[in-house]
C-alpha cells in the first residue's frame, strides 16, 4: 500500500516540477501581463488615484482565473489535488493489495502443503478448493445416478426384447391354427369378418419380431376400406359420406391407427362418433370432455393417458403416430376442454394413386 501512496506522491511531484520549469523557461505570458497592468497602473495615476502597484507574479498568465492568485494559492490547490489522488488510490487499490496478498498466502501455503485456514485473512484459495471440491462430489454423484439409470434402461430393454419374442411366439401359433381350421368352413359375411381380423392380428404379432416393420402397400378404395375397418364398432359409429378416392396406403398400419383413434373417441365421449373423409385425409370427432391442447404433445409419446384411471396402457395415439409416419403421413389433433376433439390421419400426396 505505500508502495501506491509514494508512486502517487511522486506522479503528482513530477506533474507540479513540469508545470514549474514551463513557467521557468516561458516567462513571456507573465511579463506582458505585467506590462498591461502597469498601463493601467499608469492611467489610473493620471486620473489622481492611487493604485497599488503591480508586481511580477509567477505563473499567473500560465494559469486559470479561478487559479491564478499567487504562490500561496497556486500551493493551496496543488496540495490539495495530490491529497485527493492519493486517497482515491488508497481506497482503490486496498482491496485488491489485500486479496494478492490472501491470494499469495494461500500459493505459499498450498506449497508448503498446509491446510487453508477457511474464510480467514488466507482463505481465498480455500474457499475456492471447497467450491471445487462440492462441484466434483456433485458431479460424481450425477454421474453414479447416471449409471444407475443406465443399467435399468438396458435391463428394462432387454427385458422389452424378451417379452416381445416370447409374445411373438406365443400369439403366432393359435392364431394361425384359428385361420387354418377356418379355410374348409363354408362362406358366411361373418366368417369372413373373423377370417380379415384374425388376419389382421396375425401380421400384427409379426410386426412384435421386427425391428423395423415392413410396409405392405396396396391401391385402396377409401370408403370400402373405412366400411371393413370399422366393422368393429357396429353402435356409437357413424360414417359420413365423402367423395369417391383411391389411395396408395398400407391397410394394416392404416387401419390399426383409424382404430385406435376411435377407440380412444368412444372412451371419452358417451355421444357418437363420427368418422369422415376428404382429399387425403380420414377424420375422427367426437364431443367429448376434450382436453387443453397443451396436453396433446405429451399424449402423443408412449404410455400417456389423459384420465390414468380409465383401462388401456397409453399407447393408442402413439401407434397411430408411428404407424402413419411410416407411410410418409401425420396424425393431427385438435381439442378444447368441453368441445370434444377432433383427430386427423393425413396421408400426403405422394401415397395417394
């Protein structure tokens, strides 16, 4: 700190020194303001007054009005700007001196390999060891609940895996042996009813053994699809009428998605449902509860439900999604509480004969 005060003290020295010598070397301004007061000191005698008389006076003519009085003033002043700069640099510089100093402290004790003595005049270094070493505990803490959560991702993964072989295993063979003890019985509207579902949950079980399910693509009429597929709701299911359309779609997927989303239309509405369709799209709406539509990204992922309490695992709209993503389409909802909602399968141009 007196290493600041003296380099302050000799700055201002060394400013006061220049100023003198200017004044030494450069006496011309003093000298002809004492010329133009003798004139007036002249003209005043002319005029029978009485005059003090004038007198050469350092550096006046080299300084402001406010400062030009004299030695006395000019001391005055100068001392007075170097006490204030002094001070400032103290109050400035204190607070830095002193944390190098806790800083150079801690160094040279971290070096002898002593303790930091905590919040104390050389407890800067330390502090900054014990935030270091709360944010590592943190971290290693983060990164075995990390691990953890790892290993039951895998776990419950592996055990999705088995399952799904197992269930594909299974499901495959009664319902083959179903279809198969259905091909010699005689033609009946309602045996061909089950023979196409039977069908239908066969391919499904199928899809439970691949990774990625392989799209069965065919040319559709839309009405006489939508007629088959809804075959399942035979009340509370009304179709609308809609224009002539053939699609390029695969009926399966397809279907299992229109399914799904009028399942979960008469799970939540006690009114009818009702089921139409236009260029490229099939539409399910109800008037039921609805729901706030900041709730609908959420039930779009995988076991999501609106009412938990209501039977199903929270899967129906996430399948409908996948099943039409596959097919370069997108499901689209639309709800307001009290106004019911309204559940769209889009199937873009390009699927479209």
């Amino acid at each position: 700190m007196l290493r600041i005060f003296r380099w302050s003290l000799g700055l201002s020295a060394l400013l006061g020194l220049a100023f003198v010598l200017l004044c030494r070397w450069d006496p011309l301004p003093a000298q002809q303001l004492l010329q133009l007061r003798m004139q007036t000191y002249e003209a005043a005698q002319a005029l029978g007054l009485h005059p003090e008389l004038p007198q050469l006076e350092f550096g006046r003519a080299n300084l402001p009005p406010y400062l030009g009085r004299g030695r006395g003033e000019l001391l005055f002043w100068f001392t007075l700007v170097v006490g204030l700069g002094a001070l400032a640099s103290w109050r400035v510089a204190r607070p830095l001196e002193q944390a190098l100093q806790n800083l150079a402290e801690d160094c040279r004790r971290l070096e002898r390999g002593e303790p930091h003595q905590g919040n104390g005049p050389g407890g800067t270094l330390g502090d900054i060891q014990e935030d270091f070493a709360a944010m590592r505990t943190a971290l290693e803490k983060q990164q075995l609940e990390l691990n953890e959560a790892t290993r039951a991702a895998e776990q419950a993964l592996s055990l999705r895996e088995r399952l799904l072989s197992h269930s594909h295993a299974e499901f495959r063979q009664p319902l083959q042996r179903m279809l198969q003890s259905l091909e010699n019985e005689p033609d009946h509207p309602h045996l061909a009813t089950i023979r196409r579902n039977l069908q239908t949950l066969l391919q499904l079980v199928e899809d439970l053994g691949e990774a990625q399910p392989q799209l069965q693509e065919q040319t559709v009429e839309v009405e006489g699809f939508l007629r088959r597929t809804l075959e399942a709701f035979p009340q509370r299911v009304r179709l609308l009428p809609g224009p002539a359309q053939q699609w390029r779609m695969d009926p399966l997927r397809s279907g299992q998605a229109l399914l799904n989303l009028v399942d979960n239309a008469l799970k939540y509405s006690e009114q009818e449902v009702s089921v139409s369709w236009g260029e490229d799209w099939i539409e399910v709406r109800d008037q039921g509860q609805g729901m706030d539509p900041e709730q609908i990204p959420e039930l779009l992922r995988e076991f999501r439900q609106q009412d938990p309490a209501r039977e199903g695992v929270g899967l129906g709209l996430a399948t409908a999604r996948r099943w039409m993503e596959l097919q370069g389409g997108r499901l689209e909802l639309e709800s307001e509480p009290g106004l019911g909602t309204r559940a769209r399968l889009v199937f873009t141009r390009s699927r479209r004969k």
